[in-house]
C-alpha cells in the first residue's frame, strides 16, 4: 500500500510552485548564458556570476520540492517506510520497532510535529530532532486510515489511542 | 500599467517576506511590533514616494522616505534571496543528516542576523556608487571624415531628479562636466519621474543653463518622462537645450546628432531622410532605451544609450536578454560603437552596484579629410 505524504490541496500548491521555479529557473539559465555569451566589461561578469547563483538556486530549489512531492509512503507486509523517485530511502521492518511516538522535524520556518516509529527508546532531546538519528526512524505526518487497522495487527507494540485520534486520517 | 505592475511586484515581495516570517517572531510582542513597523514604514515610502513625494520640499522628511524605501526594499530583497538559499541549505543538510548545521539555519536570530549583515554589506558601497558620480571615457575612432579631426561628446542619462538624483548629485555632475569640457552634451532621457518636483525640474533647469560646450546641449526622452508630474520640456527649452524627438541636426563641423523618441517606432534613416541630414557624415544617435540595436548597423557611428542604469542591482542581470540588448559598457555592432551610460542617479531605491553614477565621455577620433 502506497500513499503521497501530500494531501490533495498541497498537491496543486506545490505543482504550481514547481512550474513557476522550473520557468523562472530555465529563463535565469539562459539569462546566465546570454550575459557570459555577451561579456563587454567587468559589470557584465559581475552580474553574470549573479545570474548563474541565482539560476542554480532555483533549479535546485525545483528539484528539491520535486523530490519531496515524489515522495511516497508505503507500507508492506515486512514493514515500512519511504520512497523518493520509486527508490526507498527509509525503512523499518515491523519486528524491530520499539517506539511509537510524536516528535519534530526542524524546518526553515519552525519545527514541525510528526509521528514517528522507531527500533529503539528515544529520549527527549532526540525527539525534537527526528532528521538526524542516525539509527532507523520512519515518521510520518498522518497515518493514512486504510491503513490503520493493517498496521495495529503487524505492530508489536500499540499505537496510542491519543495519538491515533490526532494522527489517523 | 508599470506603476500598478511596480507597486504589485514591490508588495509581492513585501507579502512573501511576511509569509516567510518565523512563526516564533509573530508570537512574541517585541520582534510582532518590530514587525509591524519594518512593513509598515517600508510599505508607506513605497508608496509616498509614488505618489506624494512630488508635492514635497526638498528637505529632511522627503529623504526620510526615500532612505526608509531604500532601506525597506535592499533589506526585503535580501531576506527574501537568503530565504531561499536557507530552504536550500536546508534540504542539504537535511540529506547529509548534519545536525549542527540545521540548528544554525533553524535559528531565526542567525537567519535575521545573516539578512541585515548581508543587506549592510550590500549597502556600503551600492549607496556610495549612487551617491558619488564619476567620468568614465571611451575612445572611439570612427572611419569617416568631417569638418574636424575629434569630437568629445558627454553623455549625461538618468537623473530620475527628486527620487533618484539630488540637488548634490547634479552638482557634482555640473563639475565633472566643466572638468571634462566636451564640445558637446548629450542628455539620453528620464531627466524626471513621478518623484520630480516643480521645484527640482527648476533646479535642473539652473543646473543645465549654467553647462557650457561648444556646439550645444541636446535631449531625447526616456521612458520616466510620461509619468512625470510637470511637463520637463519648459524647463529644458528655458535652459537652452534642444529637444531631438525623432530629429536630427547638423553640427558646424558636419556631425549628425539623431535624437529618438523613446518608443523607437520611426528609423533612423527615416529621421535623417526627412531632416536632410547627409547619411554619408559621422553621426551619433541619441536614444533612451538600448534596444534593436543591431539595427542601426552601418547607419550610425555612435550609439548613445541610458536606461539600464548599468545594473542598479545585481540581480537584475536575469532581466537582461528580454529586456536590452546591452546592459552597460560598450560594444560594437559592426563598424558600430554602442555605449551605454549607467547615468547620473538611479531610480526606485538609492543604491546601485556593481556600476557607479557616472558623466559619460566619448571622445571621438575622425578620419583627416583628404586634401
């Protein structure tokens, strides 16, 4: 079972988002191009080196949210986890979790509640900083509510009701 | 239409800061109300400026605004471009899993730190560019004859009086333009903005009569000059100077001087056809906008560009192929020289980097007739 980490409306937002920074950031290229195609003096360079910061940074800011809104969540019948461009980039098998609880992501603009399923007992400074453990921790930011009934049965210990009422959607 | 495509584009970026805006700050009463005054200041000289600042006396209040827009718009402008570069940084570190690094780029203090540091460094020497004028020179020899073996031609664009230039920096071009002492002046459009005062077209006019040169001072409009409150011609033709729209004259000693309307519909064989100008002598062309250049190929010896400003901000050169053929500097179009000043003062906001204000010279060298 497979599911979008977006939901449908946030969809739409991103897929405009990607399409503004794909345009401005193949207009910013060939801008770069033009100018260092047309170089007549120093000024020329210096706005140059500008325009190719700035065409860089937005293909990679693209790229960046295309990964993100290629992210999928899946869920199977060893465990778990988390694919960007069809390829797994985390995974838990049902055996080795230990842990079901909320914690955070920091984000550029305030950190971010999500819960999380993990091989091991966090402790709480851990917990405000799901990115970098360096052990496996798959945390999502809702549980999809086809699957809940699939994921109490495999789970090894129980997903909380308070935290089920909040996260299962 | 552009003051409505300005003021969308200015709010915009004031609106995407805003939303960009760590939700911790609108949560705490002191950095909320600091907030709150940044925008609102910053928002209110954007739009004096548009629309109230021509009815203004030179003094302390009417620099206030302009310097709290400048301000408002670098700082904005900055914030907005690190945003940016944070997300990225961000996903970067986020995929090497560098915890130190998110905190940092977490902390909304390092993030408004890095915003003003990089807004301050960015302003020193922009505003010192703005502010202080300079006489760049370009030698041209041109491959035909006329009535004499050299030509020095100031080319002056761009006060943009009121908002952009000030009484000190028309100054400073009057001094440079004695120092260099050209045969004669050229003024490449937008002497005047939606910013401009009666007051300050009147001091321009002072400025302009006071010029002296041997063969003249002429003008051709830019694009600025339909949105300016008081009709520019007046205080021109009061000065002495020639107004060139789509015309052109003879100089004594043979030179064409082509003045072009800023829309750039009418040729400039047409222009000279219909002025009776000899197309086979040395001719400069005077005209706002660098565009469809390529052109005036093998028509003029000399094209004479302002507008751009040569690039007021730096970011601005991702404008450049769909907006000019040339940004600033010189370059050649066959036998063609182009050259475009970065002009006197600047417009919008008072800093300008990685050019500088500047009295342009070309100094023009002629083929010897032969005997």
């Amino acid at each position: 079972m497979t599911c979008s980490t977006y939901t449908k409306k946030a969809l739409v937002f991103h897929a405009l988002y990607i399409v503004l920074l794909s345009a401005a950031g193949v207009l910013a290229a060939y801008s770069a191009v033009y100018t260092f195609s047309h170089i007549s003096c120093r000024e020329d360079v210096i706005a140059g080196g500008f325009t190719v910061f700035f065409a860089l940074l937005l293909l990679s800011v693209d790229f960046f949210e295309c990964r993100a809104m290629s992210a999928k969540l899946y869920v199977n019948e060893d465990g778990m986890g988390v694919r960007r461009f069809g390829k797994t980039k985390v995974f838990i098998r049902w055996d080795d979790i230990r842990e079901i609880g909320t914690g955070s992501i920091p984000t550029p603009f305030g950190s971010k509640e999500r819960v999380y399923f993990c091989d091991r007992m966090l402790e709480e400074g851990q917990r405000s900083d799901l990115i970098t453990l360096k052990y496996h921790t798959v945390h999502f930011s809702y549980i999809p509510r086809d699957w809940y009934p699939e994921m109490n049965r495999r789970l090894p210990v129980p997903i909380p009701k308070e935290l089920a009422d909040r996260y299962v959607r | 239409m552009m003051w409505f495509a300005l003021i969308a584009a200015l709010l915009g970026m004031s609106a995407l800061t805003i939303i960009q805006t760590p939700r911790e700050w609108l949560k705490r009463p002191l950095p909320l109300a600091l907030l709150i005054l940044f925008h609102a200041a910053g928002i209110a000289s954007i739009l004096l400026i548009l629309f109230a600042v021509y009815r203004m006396q030179d003094g302390p209040l009417r620099e206030l605004i302009i310097w709290t827009e400048t301000v408002y718009v670098t700082v904005t402008a900055f914030a907005l471009l690190l945003s940016v570069v944070r997300y990225f940084g961000f996903e970067l570190a986020r995929h090497f899993r560098h915890r130190r690094v998110l905190r940092i780029l977490s902390s909304s203090t390092a993030f408004l730190l890095a915003a003003l540091l990089i807004s301050a460094a960015y302003m020193v020497p922009s505003i010192h560019n703005a502010v202080t004028l300079r006489t760049v020179t370009y030698d041209v020899p041109v491959d035909k004859s006329c009535g004499t073996d050299a030509l020095s031609v100031a080319v002056i664009s761009d006060f943009h009086i009121g908002g952009g230039a000030r009484r000190s920096e028309l100054d400073q071009m009057a001094a440079l333009l004695t120092a260099a002492d050209p045969d004669v002046i050229l003024i490449d459009g937008d002497v005047c903005d939606s910013s401009s005062s009666a007051d300050d077209l009147a001091y321009m006019e002072e400025i302009l009569r006071g010029l002296h040169c041997r063969y003249g001072v002429f003008y051709a409009e830019g694009n600025h000059e339909q949105e300016c409150r008081f009709d520019p011609d007046p205080y021109l033709l009061r000065a002495g100077v020639s107004i060139l729209r789509d015309e052109g004259v003879q100089l004594e000693n043979g030179v064409n001087i082509v003045g072009r309307r800023n829309a750039l519909v009418t040729g400039v064989p047409r222009i000279m056809a219909d002025c009776g100008l000899d197309a086979a002598a040395p001719t400069v062309v005077l005209q706002h906008r660098a565009k469809g250049l390529s052109q005036l190929e093998g028509i003029a010896d000399v094209v004479a560009c302002g507008h751009t400003h040569g690039y007021q901000f730096p970011f601005l050169g991702i404008l450049m192929p769909y907006q000019r053929d040339i940004s600033y500097g010189h370059r050649m179009y066959g036998e063609t020289h182009v050259i475009v000043s970065s002009g006197v003062a600047e417009w919008g906001y008072r800093t300008k980097w990685p050019s500088q204000s500047e009295v342009t010279l070309i100094r023009m060298s002629f083929k010897e007739a032969a005997a």
